[in-house]
C-alpha cells in the first residue's frame, strides 16, 4: 500500500529507531511499513503513527486508502477558511 511514512519521518527529522521508540515498535516494523504496498496497517497503527509524527492519517496513506481493523475508507476533509 502506497505511503508518505518515510518522508514524512524523515522530514520530522525521525530516525527508524527513534520514531519506532516513540511507537513503543521495533525499527524493522517501522522499516516494513514504509516499503510495504500490500499490507494494510490496522486503525491502531495509523493513529499511533500520525500522533507520533504529529499529522494527520490522511498525511500518511493517501485518501481511498483502506486502513483496517475491520477495514474503513480514509478520506480527506476539505475544511474552509478559519
């Protein structure tokens, strides 16, 4: 499944090992999700990434991505001026 994880952690200045820290994961699991195109991560695991990297989970996998413990649609909302 297609993801902006690498480049956001390294944009955040997050190395494997210190974003996997923040976690409470391995770097190798970190590593798997960034090269992974087939799995999808479970609901948990998107938003303990996106707080930890302090975005949103649409930042991460883009919109229509299915991210699943059951399996929902991600989408982005459009939000009008403040």
């Amino acid at each position: 499944m297609k993801n902006n994880l690498k480049q956001l952690r390294v944009s955040a200045g997050f190395t494997l090992k210190s974003l996997g820290d923040m976690c409470g994961w391995h770097s190798q699991q970190i590593a798997q999700l960034e090269r992974s195109d087939t799995t999808n991560p479970t609901l948990s695991t998107a938003y303990v990434l996106a707080t930890a990297l302090g975005v949103d989970v649409t930042d991460i996998w883009p919109n229509d991505t299915k991210v699943g413990e059951e399996t929902i649609t991600v989408q982005r909302v459009t939000r009008g001026p403040k």
